[in-house]
C-alpha cells in the first residue's frame, strides 16, 4: 500500500508575529500572497513596548534616523489595521519634553531652527499647568507624535490570522526546516520563501546568528494615579504615557547583560527614584513588564537575505523605534524580494556579510 503526503505550498513562510511580522503580514496580505505564520511568542518586546512614536530623540534634540520617512508610511499603515480589524489602536498624543534648566530651553530653540527639526519641534516654550507634576522651566512640544497600543494589536491581528487559519502557535524547530533551491519546506508547508522577524530570538537562529544583534532589556510600570489627570506624554528621566482610566506607563530602562524577561526590583526602584523627582502626587504601581528590544551596534535596523541561501530572509533590529520603522522595512524587504528593489544601504544586513558570515 502506497501512502502519499499532502503538502501545502505557500508564498510564504513568516516566523514571529511582533510588529516585524504583522508589517509583514500587511504586505502580503496587500499584493495578494499566501502565508503561514509560526510564532511562540516567547519573545515580548513588541507586547511590552511603550507604543510611543516620536520622531525626535529627546535626549539629544535629534531627529531619528529617517523619521519623516517612517512616519509617512506607519500613520496610514496602522488607520488601515483599525478600520479592517474594528479596533482602535492609534492614539494621536502631544509629546511635551520637560525642561530642567534655562540651558535645556536654549537647546530647544537651536533645535527648532534647523533644518530637518523645525517641521517636528514647536518653537514655543508651553507653561506647566498641571500642579502634580514639577515643571519650573515648561515644555516643548513635538508635533506629530502618538501612542500605539502593541498590546492590542498584537492580539487582535493573531486572532485575525486564526480565523482564516494562518497562524501556528509553536516554537520553530530548526531542524525540521529542509531546503531546496526554489523553496523551503517546513511542518509539511512549503514555501517560496521564509521571513524570519523573531526580533532578539533571531540570536538563536542558526542562519542568521552572525548577525551583530545585541538585547537591551527594557522595563516598564503602570501606574494609578487618580490627581494627575495628565492628557500628554512627558518625557522627562522617564516617560509617562495616559492610558485612560487614570492609568499612566512608565518608562523606560535600558540594561545589556540581563537576558530574561523577568522584571527586576532594581529597575523598578530607578523608575520610581526618577518618577518621583517630578511627579507630585499618589500614585500605585499596578503592574511592571519587562522584554529583550532586538537592538543593533549602529543602531540600524536587520534586513535583508542571507548570503548562501536565496529564500531566506531576516526583519529585524528595530530597536525602541519598531512602531516607526516596521512598516517601512517591511516594504522594503517585500520589493527586494518580489521586485529587486535595492534595500536602503543603511539597514540592508550585507553591510555585515563580509565582517561577520563565514559560511556553514
């Protein structure tokens, strides 16, 4: 008796489902591609980031890398989720940089003059109207700036995909991935071409190891906080983002020898020291989170093919800045593989093939 095994043919294969894999996803599902997503959701820093997007960093009045870009392209990419999945995802929130000093002040305004700046920071100084929070100096405001709630999303988007039966909920062993030379096949699915956008897991995926990913582990709170009654983002030592019913995030850390996903009382204790130096009124802490951000040495994100195996592909490295940057990447990565388009030099993974792969 002769035994015949049926085997599903897909375009694609995609691994992970964070923000690299939903982008992705959007891609395909737009120019009409088969797919079949495989994650475990072991890795969390899409379920517990912060979701705010800001095209300036903060710290140093810079504007990040290809922001203007990024978020031409992710405001209407998230409209289009909310108005297909009947959610609301996309909050369009003020971000107020607390000054802490007349010098602070004076940088704002160089700033506001340049070039690339001006069309993202408001030149005016805002007064401080909120008497629980200590703002002596006032704020500066920068303009087109939001919270994505990646919680939401990310449970909505996984149950939309197990509807129409394009989701697997398990762990992808390496070892049962065989390879052809026009296809791949895995789990008895085979597929053109396989994505993997598993952010800092990618650190263990033997094809893609070489790659110079490094985790930083990043811890958030919620608190309640009854008085504040705050409608903006403050970013100060740490962030406070509103989330309605007297909830706020705070945020957030950033540690590079812890590995895990465990909080720790050490990065509660500094969230909490630097809240309270401008935070004046009760509050209680009601929940605490932590997650590896997929971070690169220079601060690029991880796209591209692999250099010996034409079907393979990597998304990844987005750092803090995935809300931004996922929706354009994965455009990216979409036209080079289905169009040849040249990936953006800047995040294109062959500027490390030379350094870094030495074969298999």
């Amino acid at each position: 008796m002769r035994i015949i095994y049926l085997c599903t043919m897909v375009d694609y294969i995609v691994v992970g489902l964070g923000l690299a894999g939903i982008a992705f996803c959007e891609q395909l599902e737009a120019n009409r591609k088969s797919f079949q997503v495989f994650s475990d959701a072991s890795q969390t820093s899409s379920v517990v980031a912060g979701g705010l997007y800001n095209p300036v960093i903060l710290k140093r009045f810079t504007l990040a890398w290809n922001a203007k870009e990024q978020l031409e392209l992710a405001m209407p990419f998230y409209q289009k989720i909310e108005e297909r999945l009947n959610i609301k995802i996309d909050f369009k929130i003020p971000v107020l940089r607390r000054f802490a000093s007349i010098e602070e002040q004076n940088m704002w305004f160089e700033a506001a003059d340049k070039p690339q700046l001006n069309y993202f920071l408001s030149p005016k100084i805002l007064k401080n109207k909120n008497q629980h929070l200590h703002a002596d100096f006032g704020y500066g405001e920068v303009l087109y700036t939001g919270w994505l709630d990646t919680k939401l999303l990310l449970k909505c988007y996984k149950e939309h995909l197990l509807k129409k039966a394009q989701y697997t909920n398990a762990s992808f062993n390496f070892e049962k991935l065989k390879m052809a030379d026009d296809f791949v096949e895995y789990e008895g699915i085979k597929a053109k071409q396989i994505v993997f956008a598993t952010g800092f897991g990618l650190h263990q995926n033997p094809y893609f190891s070489y790659l110079p990913l490094n985790g930083t582990k990043g811890e958030l709170l919620t608190i309640k906080a009854p008085e504040l009654k705050e409608p903006n983002v403050i970013k100060s030592s740490v962030f406070i983002i509103p989330l309605g019913a007297d909830l706020y995030r705070i945020g957030a850390t950033y540690k590079w020898k812890d590995k895990t996903n465990l909080p720790t009382q050490e990065s509660k204790d500094e969230l909490l020291e630097k809240l309270d130096s401008f935070l004046k009124c009760d509050y209680t802490v009601v929940d605490h989170v932590a997650g590896i951000r997929p971070t690169v040495a220079d601060r690029r994100p991880l796209v591209g093919r692999h250099p010996k195996h034409a079907n393979l592909y990597a998304l990844n490295g987005f750092g803090s800045r995935g809300v931004m940057i996922a929706p354009m990447a994965a455009q990216q990565l979409f036209g080079a593989i289905e169009h040849q388009k040249p990936l953006h030099p800047e995040m294109d993974i062959a500027r490390f093939t030379k350094k870094y792969f030495k074969g298999e």
